[in-house]
C-alpha cells in the first residue's frame, strides 16, 4: 500500500501556505505570492502525477471555500489544469534553483490567466479590476522568487515523509 | 489522463452547481463549514504575525519619522481649528435632529467591533472578521469602520468568524441622500470607484457633496457617511451620474464594526426606521439591484 503522508503534508502546506497568505502577505502590499499553487507546483516535483493531480484540485477547492466571493470550483479547475501542465513539464525544472523559478513562474502566470478567463466565462467580473495588470506581473514573480528558495526543503520533507512511512 | 479528465469534469459541476444555485444553502453550508476550520487558524496566525509585522512596519518607516511627525504637528493644528467648528456645526445638527425628529443612529443598536484577520486573496475583494453568529453577526449585518464610514455588509458566517464584501465591489447597489436628494449608490466589481446615479434630480451636485446613507436603504440605517462627491457634476434632464469616493480604506482596515441592522422587531429601533421611512418622497423604498447573481 502506498504510503498517504507526502499526500498529508502537502495538503497540510496548502493550508499553512492559504492561511500565511491570508494573514502576512496581505500586510505586504508588494509582496503577493499565491502560496497554494505554488504548494501544487512544487508536490508535482515529488509525488506522482495522480496524485498530484488530487492535490491540486483539493487546495484549489479550498481556497475557493475560503473565498465567499469565488464561484466554487474555479481554483480547483485551475490548479488541477496547473498541475497537470507542471506534472508534464517537471522534468525541465531538474537542473537547479534558477530553473524550478522559471518554471513555476511560468506555472504561475498560466494559473493567474485560466483564474481570470474561466473567472470571467462563469460571472467573476472581478477578476477583470484595476488589479488584474498587477497580478499578472507579481504573482509569478513573486512565485518564481519562493520557488527557487523553497524547492529543494519542499521537495526534501515530501521526499522524507515518503520514506518515513 | 483519466484522471485529470475526471476531475477537470468534477471542477466544472462543481462550478455550474454553484453558479446555478447562486450561493444557496448547499454551497453555503459547505464555505461556513470550512470557514469554521479556517478561521481560527487565521486567528491564530494573526496573533503571531501582526506584531511581526507591525514591528517589520516601524523599522522600514523610521527614516521617515521625523517628516512625518512634522506633518502630524501641523495636521494636529489644523484639526484643532476645524474640531472648534465641528463642534458648532454638530450642535446646530442636534437642534435640527430634535426639530425633526430625526436619529441618524441609534445608540441601541447593536454594535459589535471586530478584527480584520484574513484576506485570502490578496487581490480579492472579500475579508474575513473574528466575530460570527455566535456574537449575532448575520448575513447582510452592514459594516462600518471605525470613523462610522460604510464599508460593506456580511456576506458568509460561521459560529466565530463571518466574511464582509465592501459595498464598491457588491453588486448590489446601496440607496443614498445627497444634497437632498435620494439615488442608487452603484460599484463597478473590480474597481474601487462608485458612481452616484439620480434619476429624480433638482439641482447639480458639487464636487465634496456628502453622501450618506438612506432612511430607505434596507440594508443601511440611514445618515451613516458613505463617501463623497469628486466632480461637479450638471444635470442631464432630470438625471445625475456622478463619481463617488468611499471614505473608508477598506484595503488597509485593521477593525471593523458590525451593526445589528434591521434591528429585531418590535424594538425602538425599527419603530424609528419605519416612521422616517415614510418622510423621504419620491423613492421605491429599498435597496436596488444592478445585476443578477452574486
């Protein structure tokens, strides 16, 4: 039986990354990072693709709860979309820090775009505010800074959860 | 694949489902269930993270401290000076008040203050606040900041925690008097400005006119400051559409209040609202709505 933990501290991470982001970075107007895809983005790098397929559609269906004003069931169609991409792509993110930054960048803007097109196509005209230019450009970087710095103790503590059990 | 097909189809009822239903009791009860778990983790976190950040606040400002509290002095002085008028004006408000028979806010109504502590999408809309059902805080409860300016209503609770939609980013409008004249306050989702629109005009409004709430808005008490005019604005026939600024910063707010509005039956309060209700003419008598859904 294959083991359930990096399953459990990747959604435990999801939920510690929605509640830092809810609480630290909204004190940070410059600073804001969507620690939930990246969660998503950086599991991809050590959990099989099923699986993280799961992952992605848990983390998104709980940011979308967590948010009165999302219709429910974007983020989770979103994220599952993004770690789907990122499940084919992952192999492009093995040659180092500044490559997984890149990479989940990347990610992370496809993840800002579908939140804002699949948002408008089912009635959230607010994804579409003064904000939107500006999520565009820093949430993927900011992603693509925390990637670099978090993918290798990310991918170590999912690595040593699997052996563990 | 199979199963990215499956749960890409999973996401999309989901979506439909909740779009359909427009946030009835299912998917209702399924963000307050989650809201109950979340919120007290987000409690928690703000506890700790607030004087982190506090602290991380005051160190990146120290250079600019002594410009600030120069500024401050000279803001002092000039507060001052207007707190003397103020004081004049707000006697003659009350002897008009008095005359007419009028309470702009009722001190028995419920009031109850509340810490903003999350905000889950940083470019979202919504916040969510540490008081819920447990301390009265109901759907459509209007919330004010601090200084007494509207900011939004209760959207979603949950027994300790509630989330709260600032009125620029509800699509339902809120019912106004400006300069004598009742009209539909009405936001533009995504954008932080709102727009006065009054279809029954007599005079042109003035850039810096107040806004206030209503006697006719259901879901405000009336006289609550909402903003200001920021344009002179002339008639178009017997209609107006002017730019309004909301007072209250709701991007920044660290505690809101909640007021227990309609107040319950019975009580003096909604004896109030039903007598001034009827002083106003020309109005449909409530709240407007711009657009379906939400």
């Amino acid at each position: 039986m294959r083991s359930s933990r990096p399953v459990l501290i990747t959604l435990g991470l999801a939920v510690f990354g929605l509640i830092l982001q809810a609480t630290l970075f909204r004190r940070f107007t410059w600073l804001v990072p969507d620690l939930v895809v990246l969660v998503v983005i950086l599991a991809t790098l050590s959990l099989r693709a099923e699986v993280a397929l799961v992952i992605g559609f848990l983390a998104g269906a709980l940011f979308d709860v967590s948010l009165a004003s999302s219709v429910l069931g974007l983020r989770a169609l979103v994220y599952t979309v993004v770690a789907y991409l990122a499940v084919r792509t992952r192999q492009r993110a093995d040659s180092g820090p500044l490559a997984v930054g890149i990479w989940a960048g990347l990610l992370s803007l496809v993840s800002v775009a579908l939140v804002v097109v699949v948002g408008v196509l089912f009635g959230q005209s607010a994804e579409l505010g003064d904000a939107m230019l500006r999520r565009f450009i820093e949430v993927p970087i900011t992603n693509a800074v925390c990637a670099a710095l978090l993918a290798i103790p990310v991918t170590r503590l999912l690595q040593s959860g699997g052996r563990r059990a | 694949m199979p199963t990215f097909v499956t749960l890409v189809v999973a996401a999309f009822l989901l979506m439909t489902v909740d779009v359909r239903l427009a946030g009835g009791s299912v998917t209702s009860n399924i963000r307050s269930a989650a809201l109950s778990v979340l919120a007290p983790l987000q409690n928690l976190a703000a506890i700790v993270v607030d004087p982190v950040a506090d602290l991380g606040e005051a160190l990146t400002g120290l250079a600019t401290l002594r410009a600030e509290n120069q500024a401050l002095l000279a803001e002092v002085a000039r507060l001052q000076a207007e707190q003397a008028g103020a004081q004049d004006l707000q006697a003659r408000v009350e002897v008009l008040e008095q005359i007419n028979d009028l309470e702009i806010l009722d001190p028995d109504v419920a009031q109850t203050p509340a810490n903003v502590i999350g905000r889950p999408d940083p470019f979202g809309p919504t916040f969510v606040i540490d008081k819920g059902t447990d301390d009265g805080v109901a759907v459509g409860h209007p919330v004010v900041d601090p200084n007494g300016y509207v900011v939004g209503k209760v959207v979603e609770t949950a027994p300790g925690f509630a989330i709260v939609i600032p009125i620029t980013q509800d699509r339902e409008a809120v019912t106004v008097l400006v300069d004598g004249q009742v009209g539909s306050l009405v936001s533009h989702v995504g954008s932080d400005e709102l727009t006065l629109e009054v279809f029954d005009a007599i005079e042109a409004l003035q850039a810096g006119d107040l806004v206030v709430t209503s006697s006719v808005s259901v879901t405000f008490p009336q006289g609550l400051p909402v903003g200001e005019v920021t344009a002179d604005v002339d008639l178009e026939g017997t209609a107006i559409s002017a730019p309004v600024r909301l007072f209250a910063q709701t991007d920044t707010l660290r505690i809101v209040v909640v007021i227990t509005w309609p107040p319950e039956p019975g009580t003096p309060e909604s004896a109030v609202e039903t007598t001034t209700t009827a002083v106003i003419p020309g109005t449909s008598g409530g709240d407007t709505t711009t657009t379906g859904g939400g």
